[in-house]
C-alpha cells in the first residue's frame, strides 16, 4: 500500500499491527517472499531495512 501512495492505509494496518503483536514494522521497509517472523514481540523493522528471501525472524530484532 505504501508503494502505491495509499499511506494512511498502511499507517494504519501498520498501528493495528504494533498493537496486535508488539512489533513495529515500517510500512516502507523492504521484505522478500518466504520470509518467517516466529515470535514478533520486540521485532523492530526500519523504513530503509530490506529483508531477503527466505529469511527467519525472531523476536528482539531490531533493523534499521
């Protein structure tokens, strides 16, 4: 939604999303196919992180 100017939208889910898990995922930042986020309290995700394929996420992790 953020790549498509629908920013309110996704500023949204992205606050239901903090609430709902305990994590802050920026709308603009960058995550590939297959990725697993096992246990997302904690897990902070920055507007210029990209996150490849295939990769697993645990909780307590901080990109920037």
């Amino acid at each position: 939604m953020w790549g498509r100017g629908r920013r309110l939208a996704a500023l949204t889910m992205q606050a239901r999303t903090s609430e709902v898990f305990g994590m802050d995922m920026h709308p603009a930042a960058t995550i590939g196919a297959g990725v697993m986020i096992d246990h997302a309290t904690g897990l902070v995700i920055g507007e210029t992180a990209v996150v490849g394929d295939e990769c697993s996420l645990f909780h307590g992790v901080t990109l920037g």
